[in-house]
C-alpha cells in the first residue's frame, strides 16, 4: 500500500473520506467524498478507478483498511497519513 503525507495530495486529487457522516460534516478536506468505512464494501462502485484514489479519515487507521479492502479487488489506492487531523493542522484548505 503506498502512503503519502497530507501535503502531497495533489489538487483536484479523487480524495475518499472515510469517516463517518458526522465527522465528515463537521470539517473535510475541500472536494473530499465521503464514503464512511462502514459503507465502505457496498459502495465501493462510486469510486472511480480510473485515476489515482487518495483515501483519508482522522488520522490514517480506517483509510489504512479501506486501501487494504481495495487491494483485494485489485484496486490500486493510497493511504494518506496523517488524515483529516493531519490536513487541518498543514492549514490545507477545508469545507464544513
């Protein structure tokens, strides 16, 4: 699985967050989709594997698992360490 701190997402990046509704509501990365890790296996389909997937949750567990998920299906993904924590602290821009 490759990993990639926050400040290396590019801009326009297909960034999947992966925490739940609540925690995406409350701050996320600009232009993040929220796919909770509870959903995660069932709407799979929504991502678009024909570019790069960024995958990213509070500080880098949950996203770790659904870059690991996606491994099994033959889906290439990359881990953002750090997560949403990481994003807010690097003062990179953010919706709520």
């Amino acid at each position: 699985m490759r990993e990639v701190t926050v400040t290396e997402v590019p801009e326009n990046a297909q960034l999947i967050d992966v925490r739940e509704v609540d925690e995406f509501a409350a701050v996320r990365a600009r232009g993040a989709k929220n796919i909770p890790l509870s959903e995660f296996v069932s709407r799979v389909g929504e991502i678009d594997d024909e570019q790069d997937i960024y995958v990213i949750c509070k500080a880098g567990g949950r996203s770790a698992k659904a870059c690991e998920y996606l491994a099994t299906r033959d889906i290439d993904a990359i881990n953002v360490a750090g997560g949403t924590d990481g994003w807010v602290a690097a003062g990179l821009p953010t919706e709520s």
